[in-house]
C-alpha cells in the first residue's frame, strides 16, 4: 500500500503592497487625542515649543541640542509621547530637511498606529518655506520611513502599524497643508510600490508578471496600454530585447504606457530598464553580495510604472509616453556570444564585447520606438553601469543628456525630491571612438574606462535631435540599512523625481 504526499505548490505572491496606503491622513488645528505621539520642531535658537515641558538647558542635559534630525522621546503619564525633533537653525530649514526630520520623528516614535507633528506648520512660516511643499514633504518622511518589505515571511510582526498620521496647522495655512499632504501620500504611495517591484525575488517578478501588473495599473489610473511580446519584438525588429532575452526560458515583455490629459501642454518620454534579473549572460557575474541584488536590475522600469501610476490624481498637464523594456539576461546554450552583432530597432548595428552590457542594448529599442512618437523629451532611468557607482558613490545619481535645458528640468525635480543627481559630461568627440567596432555600427562596452560616459554615448545615439537625458541609479538603487526616509532594501530612487518632472514638464 502506497501513499500519495500532496505536492507543494509555490506560495502565491501577495497582490497588495507593503506600503502604508491605508494610513489615514488628517490636517486639524490642534494635537488629536488619540494621537499616540506627537512630534514637535525644535529649532536650534529661539524658543522651545512649551508643550515639551522642559527648558532648552534641561534638553541639553539630556543631549539634544536640536541638530537637524535628531530626536529626543520625552514620555508622560497621559497624552502622546512627546518625541522633540531638531531642525537646526532656523534659517537653513527646507524641504529636504523637514523630509529628514519627519523620517527621524517616525524612527524615534517607534511602530505606533497614530503619529502626529507639527512639522509642517512649523516649516511653513519659515521663510521661503512653501506650505504645500513643506507638507508634502513631512507626508513623504513619514510614509517612506514607516515603509517595511515583507514579501514572503510567514512572521509578519514586522509589518508597519501606522494607521493615521496628523499633520497640525495654523488655519492660515491649513488649506495648503491639506493640498501638499494630499500630494505627499501620492508619491509616496508610488515610491513605495516601486520599492515592492524591486524587492520582490525574481521569480515572483517575471517579465510576464510586470506586464500584468502593468494592465492593473493601467486600469486604476487612467492610462492606456499595449504589451509585446516576444514575435511581436521579433517582427517589430527590437533585436536588442530579442537578443538579450534568448537565452532565458521566461519571454521578453516591451510595455507602452500613454496618458492623455485634456489639451496636453507638451509631450514627454520615458523609458525604463527592466532587466528582471541580470546574471551578466556568458559574461557572467561573479559570485558575490552584488549579483545577489540583481533583482533590482528593474528598478528604471519600476520607477517608471509607479510614476504613471500618479500623473492622472496629481493632474499632470503634459501628455506621457511609457516603455519598460523587460527582460531576463540569463546564460545557456542559447545565449548571444561575443562577437555577434544584434540589429536595433532603429537599424543601428551592434557587436558584442560583453553580455553583462545588455540594459544599453534594450533601452537602444525603447528610445528608438520613443523617438517614432515625435516627443518634446525623452528620459530614461536605469541601473545601468559600476562606473556610475564607483564615481559617485551610493547616494548620487548620474545624470547626462544632450539638451542642457532639459537636464536641467531634471536636475530641478531631484533637488525637489532630495534625490541628488550629478551631471557628467556626454564627451562624445574624446570617447566615441571607443564604441567603434570593425564589424557593426558600434559595439556595446566602450573598454575599462569612463564607463557611464561611453554607455550614456551609446544610449545616445538612439534618440536622434530628440531631447534626452539618462539617469544612471546603479548607486542609489539600494541601501544596506534604514537611512533617513529610506528604508533597508530597494529605495525607489527615481520614482519622486520623475513624477515632478513630469507635473512640471515645460517645453523649449
């Protein structure tokens, strides 16, 4: 007599995110009972709010001398914990760091379920503090600080418990409060789901996976969609995404997003790396911490798809065309080869000198079908080059282009976001030559050297009179630990700029 195991079938991926959106946002005049603490903005000079009870002397005692972020939890028998929160001298406080401040209140308050400050009102009659933005602002910390990935544990004690965050105002300035909150649980909302896309592992994220998350989103917000796959890409003459996804037994999917406002003051572009996971094809990675993260590869796409998500509630005036180009690069007997040549979109020829260069190959189709749509710009975002990390470092973006007053729209939206970009220069007279190939158009790695410059010049020749700029977020992808409004993990990087480039999207 035998007997049957019922076979183990694979945990099916939950469907909602980890991001707070259910945290119910209020603006009241005056601190909520139910509150269960209560941030209040210290200044490094001047009075001390009289609601801490304790003097400025008696806060230095006990070390906290008002340093922008940092905090000090005051308990009391009744009412909130009181949590005071240094913003520095009053004179330096912006946005960025009322953002910080917010992310600090939120880590010292602990997982409660009701949060409250006065952080925004406070900021607000600072001046050249905007109400709205300084809203915003406190919304994102808070949100993007409280944000923790679950994913598939079975111990789920870990998963954020905010539900209701206060924001107190003046009622001079209540209005704008209630307006920058509104739009700071938006993008933060869409911060959030890209940090899910880009945690999730990669055989839960597939590229067939992304395009039906895609559909949903479509549905939700407005947007039109199409999906290819890969005969269409075939017969659509995309061998960049073709050629990179052959080697993988998961099909390729190119996704175009379009939203249409009324009367659409101008038409902006933007194309996403989704290398779903990146094994570096035959020119495999090492293995190592970093190859570990290349589920992160999608992170351009991710940002992408949650910036469309937002463009219809926050009333985006400019119309947006999407493409997240997707796929696995994976190694097998099916894999392309250094030395094969792979035919572009646009019919650019390209040999390859190295497999692990394959987000240039796929973004090279999506600027190419971006370009047929006749847009005023074009922005692409992705994890594309080491070199870009080894020159600046894990917290900044590389940001290049072709137009100077379009990369500075760019630059613009991510100062807004405190998501600092660096401008490189596109050399393409010194270093173009280093993509020459004796056999193709060009080849796809330009040598060892200014590695973000010669991958941004290949990107380049794609985009044709176009106005173009490239952000390279192989740095700040990701961080190792909680820092500020960041939590461990995917950061989301991109996704906040990309939606105030796009709200305040201006043509020549």
């Amino acid at each position: 007599m035998t007997s049957e195991i019922e076979p183990r079938t694979r945990v099916p991926y939950p469907d909602t995110l980890t991001t707070p959106l259910d945290v119910e946002i209020a603006v009241t005049r005056t601190t909520p009972r139910t509150a269960d603490a209560f941030g209040l903005a210290v200044a490094a000079e001047g009075a001390v709010p009289r609601q801490l009870g304790l003097s400025r002397a008696a806060l230095e005692a006990n070390g906290f001398s008002a340093k922008p972020g940092q905090t000090l939890v005051v308990p009391r028998s009744d009412g909130p914990t009181l949590v005071a929160v240094g913003i520095g001298s009053a004179t330096d406080v912006d946005v960025s760091r009322l953002r910080d401040a917010a992310a600090a209140f939120t880590r010292a308050a602990g997982r409660r379920s009701h949060l409250a400050t006065n952080l925004a009102d406070v900021g607000s009659d600072l001046d050249g503090v905007d109400a709205a933005a300084a809203a915003q602002a406190v919304v994102e910390g808070v949100l993007l600080a409280t944000y923790r990935y679950v994913g598939l544990k079975n111990d789920t004690s870990g998963s954020p418990k905010l539900e209701q965050f206060t924001l107190t105002a003046a009622a001079a300035q209540e209005k704008a409060i209630t307006r920058g909150a509104a739009r700071g649980r938006v993008t933060a909302r869409a911060a959030g789901f890209a940090r899910d896309l880009a945690n999730m592992p990669p055989a839960y994220l597939t590229a067939r996976r992304l395009a039906d998350l895609a559909r949903q989103i479509a549905g939700e917000h407005g947007l039109d969609i199409e999906v290819y796959d890969r005969d269409q890409l075939e017969v659509m003459g995309c061998g960049g995404m073709v050629g990179v996804n052959q080697a993988s037994v998961e099909p390729p999917r190119l996704v175009k997003l379009t939203y249409t406002p009324r009367s659409p003051k101008g038409h902006l572009a933007m194309v996403g790396k989704g290398i779903m996971y990146d094994s570096g094809g035959l020119s495999i990675k090492p293995s190592d911490a970093f190859h570990q993260v290349m589920k992160m590869d999608m992170s351009g796409a991710a940002a992408v798809l949650a910036a469309m998500s937002t463009l219809r509630d926050l009333k985006c005036a400019a119309k947006v065309t999407a493409y997240l180009v997707c796929t696995d690069n994976m190694p097998s007997g099916s894999a392309i080869k250094l030395g094969d040549v792979l035919t572009m979109r646009n019919g650019t020829t390209v040999e390859i000198h190295n497999t692990d260069a394959e987000g240039r190959l796929v973004l090279a189709d999506g600027l190419s079908l971006a370009v047929e749509q006749a847009p005023d710009a074009i922005v692409d975002i992705a994890t594309l080059t080491g070199a870009a990390l080894a020159a600046l470092g894990p917290e900044i973006t590389a940001v290049l282009g072709t137009d100077d007053g379009f990369v500075d729209q760019v630059k613009d939206a991510a100062a807004a976001t405190d998501e600092p970009v660096w401008q490189l220069p596109l050399e393409t007279k010194r270093y173009k030559k280093l993509l020459d190939s004796v056999v193709a158009d060009m080849r796809n790695i330009g040598g060892p050297y200014a590695g973000a410059i010669t991958a941004s010049i290949f990107l380049s020749q794609f985009v044709g009179d176009v106005p173009w700029a490239h952000l390279d977020i192989a740095g700040p992808m990701k961080v190792d630990g909680d820092d500020g409004w960041k939590s461990k993990g995917a950061t989301g990087v991109g996704t906040r700029t990309l939606i105030e480039l796009a709200t305040n999207f201006r043509t020549a």
